[in-house]
C-alpha cells in the first residue's frame, strides 16, 4: 500500500507529494476522552510498590478513637448539601455519598479537591493518606479519578452553546464605565507578555516566581469581580495566566504539578467562554502525556480536543492540534493518520494570521510547524526510511525560520534535528547538533529540554 506525504506548497503552486510505503498498524479507537482526565490519572498514578503491606485485620482497621475518612467528611460538610459539594469539587453526589458511607477509597486527588471545597485546611488530604497507610484500598479504586473529572466534554459543550449569546453580550459590553478596570486589565495583559518573552530569552527558571505572583494577583481579582463583564474578561486573563505558569512548570520537569495547572487554566478558560483557550490546554496535555511514553492516552487527548475544537475554535489552536496529534499518530506508527493531521495542520496555518490569534498561540508559524513535521517523520522512519528526507527539509527550513528571540525553544528543534541526522548516519552533525541543544538547555535552565537533548546525546553515543 503507498500513501501522500503532504508538505507545504510553495506560494501560487499545489500542495507537493510523494508517495511511500505505508504502515498499516492500527490504533484502536480511542475512548471518548473526558477533559484531562486521563493525563491526570497517567500522571497521578503512584508507584506499583507504593501500596503499603497489611499483615494482620488489625493492621487494616483503624483504632477505635482514630477518625476516618468517611466522619471527618461528613464532619466537615455539615449542613452543605450533597449537590454544592459535588459542584465545588467538580464531581458527583454519588462519590461523596460513597466516601461518607465507605463505600469507596479516597484517591489523593478526590480527598485534595474536597479538601480544598471544604476549606479543610489539610484535615481530609491527611486523612486519606492514613486511610491508604492502613492499606484500605488501591490508588484509585471504582473510578474515583474518572468520576472526578465526569462529564466535563458534554458540560462544555452544552454551556458554549448556551451561553453564547449571552457571552458575546458580555463582550460587547466591555468592563462598563471604569476606565481604572479597563487600564488594570491592559497592563495585567502586557504584563503576560512580558513574562512570556523573558521565557523564551532566559527560560522558565528567570520568570517562575513572578509568573505565579501574577496569577495568583488575577485570581484575587476573579474572585472579587462585581459585574458579568468583568468577570468574563478576567476569567480569560486567568486561563492565560494560569497556562503559562502550567507550561513553566512542565519546562521545569514538573510535569504532575504542570497537569494541575492546566486544568485549573481550563475551568477558567470555561468560565470565559473561551473554547479556543480550552481545547489549546487539552492538546498541552497531550504533549505532556506524550512526553512521559504514554502515547495512546496522548493521542486520545489530541482527540478530544480536536472533537471539542470543531470549526469554531481559532484556526492557530487547531493548527497546532493537527500538528500534535500527528505526532502521536506517528509515534504509534499510524502513518497515514499523521500525514492527513499535518495537512491540515499547514492548511490552518494559512488562516492562522487574521489579526484575531490570540496571544496564547502567538508563537505558531511555520517554523512551529515544521518542527512539529520533523517529529513526526523523525518517528515514522524509525520503520520506513525514507520518511526522514522529507523531516530533514522541514526541519532545515525551520532552522532558517525560527525567531531569534526564541531561544529556549531552540533547544528542542536541536535536537530534533539531531535526532533525525543520527537515524541516517550522520554522527558528525548530529553531535554537534545535540552539543549545542545542551548548551541551551542547561542556559535557559530547561529541564525537559535538557532531558531530552542528553537522552539524544546517549543515543548518539550507543551508535558509536
């Protein structure tokens, strides 16, 4: 069977082509995927030693004057009703009546979400590690991680679609009459930018701290909005905000943390109305996933994200969607799924620019598009060949391309490009290549850029 490498065409002619042979391996069809609960659970899942060892039914029973999990839970809650509990902590009233009945074991991310909705101060997070320490139930028994995060496509689907002409009302509205609202929200904006740019001289260590003061200063002023108006601007500044310190944290190879951050950023991003905002962040997680070897829960959330995206969300988002699920195609060695992706990832990309990008997919052009190529033909030629040549010119044209001021970023299109020159046997250039990656890397402090480059660099060497 043969198949069509796409690459972008040159301006006035059609798209050029070349024909290859195609690996026919199948992925099965991925699950509908709830928003970033599999790359919560993937990257939230402990050790299979971590369970502790029980030895005797007294060793599992807590002593009588001990407070479980279940008493301090309904403790806590009082007089609050099922429902608001369940709608503080984003999950359902069947949980909570399951743990209040122990009927279920608490997960570390359920018992920390409760704890928070409940302003328990550490009680039930504590709690539920002693509960786990007496060896009463599994890391994440009967779903619980899943139902924490249930429904979350269909909830955004169904608001976006409610809510949207009274969002675009909010909008029209502006921040009202307060000219200081207004002005506050401009400088948090070019705020943001600023801290972007300082990312992509100096790298995520330069900016960390300051990036999570800000966010933290937009929440404050979230939770302490007065109109509909403002607090839909807000919200949006918040989901940007709280994105970026998601993608810092990842850069700084804290990739569970990052996972955290990102769907905070997308509740925020929903509380905006902002579905462009959200399904970028879904795709951020598939990258994260992807990282971290787990390429089919990747794939299924490039999926999900791309499903949510539709045609409405921007063309830049869903460009660069296009581009990452064909690198998790490629990873799994589904051919013909990647080349259809990045086709439409450089289709998109032509209508990226219509003065409306926004801020968070600023940096997508078609030097992060043809990165994104090379990564996938790099994968595919792992079985076939002669897809590198096509990874080498889009990786050497996205050397020509890549903005000078985004040198942390560069790191990683070193070594994919070292990569790429060791799979044909040039050693020479690709050492050179992945030389200098960790120079980048280790400047910007970058620790998943590091990571990855010395990875590269023992690869190189094992060939030797």
């Amino acid at each position: 069977m043969t198949t069509i490498v796409a690459t972008r065409p040159a301006p006035g002619q059609g798209p050029a082509v070349r024909t290859c042979p195609q690996n026919t391996r199948a992925h099965p069809s991925p699950v509908y995927t709830d928003v970033l609960v599999t790359a919560v659970r993937t990257l939230s899942a402990p050790a299979a030693d971590a369970r502790p060892v029980v030895t005797t039914m007294e060793d599992a029973m807590p002593h009588p004057d001990e407070k479980t999990f279940a008493t301090e839970l309904r403790r806590l809650r009082g007089d609050l009703s099922l429902r608001e509990l369940a709608r503080r902590a984003c999950c359902s009233k069947s949980i909570i009546s399951d743990l209040e009945h122990e009927r279920r074991s608490p997960t570390p991310r359920i018992a920390s979400a409760l704890d928070r909705a409940l302003a328990a101060d550490g009680t039930l997070v504590a709690s539920a590690n002693a509960h786990r320490q007496r060896g009463n139930g599994d890391a994440a028994p009967n779903g619980a991680d899943d139902d924490l995060f249930q429904g979350w496509d269909d909830v955004w689907r169904r608001d976006f679609l409610k809510n949207a002409g009274a969002i675009s009302a909010v909008t029209a509205a502006g921040l009202g009459a307060d000219a200081g609202g207004r002005e506050l929200l401009s400088a948090h904006t070019a705020l943001r930018a600023a801290h972007g740019r300082l990312d992509n001289l100096r790298g995520a260590a330069a900016v960390y701290a300051q990036a999570i003061d800000h966010h933290q200063q937009i929440l404050s002023w979230l939770a302490n909005t007065r109109t509909a108006a403002e607090r839909q601007r807000v919200a949006a500044l918040a989901a940007d905000t709280g994105g970026f310190v998601g993608f810092l944290t990842y850069d700084l190879g804290m990739a569970e943390n990052a996972a955290t951050h990102y769907r905070d950023a997308a509740a925020h991003a929903r509380q905006a109305g902002d579905l462009s905002c959200c399904t970028n962040l879904v795709g951020q997680m598939s990258r994260v996933v992807a990282e971290q070897g787990d390429y089919p829960r990747a794939l299924d959330l490039a999926d999900s994200a791309l499903r949510l995206a539709g045609t409405r969300a921007h063309p830049a988002v869903r460009s660069w969607l296009h581009a990452v699920r064909a690198h998790q195609h490629a990873c799994l060695r589904n051919a013909r799924a990647s080349e259809n992706d990045l086709g439409a990832a450089w289709a998109l990309l032509d209508r990226a620019d219509d003065g409306e990008k926004p801020p968070y997919i600023g940096y997508l052009d078609a030097a992060e598009i043809g990165k994104w190529t090379g990564h996938a033909m790099v994968r595919l030629g792992q079985a076939t060949p002669s897809y590198l040549s096509t990874g080498r010119k889009a990786l050497e044209q996205a050397h020509v391309d890549w903005p000078a001021t985004s040198v942390r970023g560069s790191a990683e299109l070193l070594t994919a490009s070292a990569r790429l020159y060791a799979a044909t046997g040039d050693r020479d250039v690709a050492t050179d290549l992945v030389s200098r990656s960790v120079a980048v890397a280790t400047t910007t402090g970058s620790t998943r850029n590091l990571r990855a480059a010395l990875a590269t660099q023992a690869l190189i060497t094992a060939k030797a």
